[in-house]
C-alpha cells in the first residue's frame, strides 16, 4: 500500500484511492464503511470504504475476509493483497485522519467530536464513490452511536441508496469486513512508516500499538512530554491519558486577558480584526512548522 500521499505531510488528512474498476459504474454496488484505530491514543484514525457489485457477493466471501480484528497482521495483509488484486470487481477508498487534525479538531472552541468527524468521514466517502462514477445501490455502515439515528441521518443524505446501520457490521456483512481490512492494514502500516518531525531522538523509539492500556505505549508518552510544547504529533493531545499526563508534567500557564487602556477605539481594532493582512508587517519572518501545523498564531508583539 503507497502511502506517500500522507507521509509526505502527516500533519494533514489524506485520501487514497484505488482504480476504479468498469464493473463497477455498469452494476449496482454495494459498498462497505468502517474504521480502524478510533480509540488510541497514537497515530492516525483511517475510515475506509469497499465496493464491489452486488451480484459479486459469493466471489467476495470466497476470499474469506472476515473482521479485521478477528486476523492477523499477516492474514489481513494478505486479505487486502486479494482485494487490492481483484481490480476488475472491487475497489477502495481510505481517508487517513492524521493525529493533528483529530486534536485540533477536538480541542478548538467550537467542539467537533470523534463521532461527529466519524459520520463526516463516512458521508465524504459515500459521495466519493458517487463521484467517481460507482454505481451505489447498497450502503453497510459499522455504527458509530445510535445506529438508528445515524441510519436515519445517512438515508436523509442519500435517499436513493438502501443505507443499513448496524452494529458489529464488520461481523455481519462481507463488504464491510472488506473495509475494515483497508482501514486496518493503512493503519498498520501508518504507524510503521510514521517520520517524526520533531527530531532524531524518536528514530527507532518503541510505541507500542498505540492504545491506552499498552504498557510499551504508556512508557512512550511518560518518556517522550516537553514540559512546554507537549508531546510530538504523533500523539492525540486530546485523549485524556495524554490530558493527564500533561496535567501531572507540563508547564503550568495562566492565560490572562488584559485591556490596554492606551489601544485604539474598538471599530478600528475589529477593523483589524475583519481585515488581518492590514495589521500584518510586511516582510515578516515565517512561523517554524511546529507552529504552523498546530494552527498556533502570535497574536501580541512585545
């Protein structure tokens, strides 16, 4: 699997997908959604999608794909080599959600949630397969939440296509368990190839699979914290097992709000505010990258 589209820039979301085969946009399809890595605290969350056409089913069982966390790292990689090879019946498509943007997202002011970003995923994907051209008739989605209310929410977006939310749908239906092969095998392979960019005192450092519970992932967080910039991108500062130690090990900041009794009258500082460039000095070095992806911004010139 070519993952270079994320490597090159792990601080942003990717997509990934595959050829399109003929039979697909002649036949009606059914496609599978389902994710892996939702609940680590390391690396990056892939939602990935499978289609096929409907009349292909038996040959799709015949491959034998199954849950992905039922198999092996070795039987899934060999799963998705039968699925990946079986260009002229299947496709795929994979959104890989990089561990920055999941933080950022769940931390910013307007809270944007894992579940929401998870129902968004999945909807990006479904109108993904539309646009390529793939003929989608039938959509089986592992739930996330109340599988009634996103089947609800999912049949209100796309009220030609019969949607089906269930849970365990990895367990239930071929196509999905095909999915979540894809999700699971980027995933893997994400976390292997994953470049550090915060220096080489990460090369060949140990993590673990990522989750919370891993004792190797949980020597990594308590050996790898900054006291001021935190953990490296690599870790979702949102989840409450890295709250907790930044809580425990971080630099302590008091943010205060201080009104200038000398600044300008508030029509011109929104004036500023509305037109930013204006207030910008021409010039003006660029930000490090560590700013830049964490959508860090000066905001008071001493």
């Amino acid at each position: 699997m070519d993952l270079s589209e994320f490597t090159h820039d792990q601080s942003k979301n990717a997509i990934l997908i595959s050829d399109v085969p003929l039979s697909t946009k002649s036949e009606p399809c059914m496609l599978g959604i389902d994710e892996a890595g939702r609940g680590p605290v390391l690396g990056p969350m892939v939602y990935g999608a499978a289609y096929c056409p409907i009349s292909q089913l038996d040959s799709l069982k015949a491959k034998g794909v199954a849950d992905s966390k039922t198999l092996t790292e070795e039987k899934r990689e060999n799963l998705f080599s039968l699925i990946d090879e079986a260009s002229e019946m299947m496709g795929w498509i994979l959104e890989i959600h990089s561990p920055n943007v999941i933080s950022n997202s769940m931390l910013r002011r307007s809270k944007y949630n894992l579940n929401a970003l998870s129902h968004d995923s999945a909807i990006g994907l479904i109108r993904k397969a539309l646009e390529l051209g793939v003929s989608v008739n039938e959509v089986y989605v592992d739930t996330v939440g109340p599988p009634e209310k996103y089947q609800a929410k999912l049949a209100a977006l796309f009220p030609d296509i019969n949607i089906t939310v269930a849970k365990k749908a990895d367990s239930l239906y071929p196509i999905v368990s095909a999915a979540s092969i894809c999700a699971k095998v980027a995933r893997d392979n994400a976390l292997k190839s994953w470049k550090f960019s915060e220096g080489e005192q990460f090369q060949d450092v140990e993590y673990g699979s990522g989750y919370p519970n891993d004792p190797v992932t949980k020597k990594f967080l308590a050996n790898n914290i900054d006291p001021v910039f935190g953990f490296p991108q690599f870790v979702r500062f949102s989840w409450s097992t890295a709250e907790k130690i930044l809580e425990n090990n971080a630099a302590k900041v008091e943010w205060e709000e201080v009104e200038d009794e000398d600044s300008p009258k508030t029509s011109q500082n929104l004036l500023k505010f509305m037109n930013p460039s204006a207030s910008k000095k021409k010039n003006a070095p660029k930000s490090h990258n560590f700013f830049t992806q964490r959508n860090l911004y000066q905001t008071v010139e001493l």
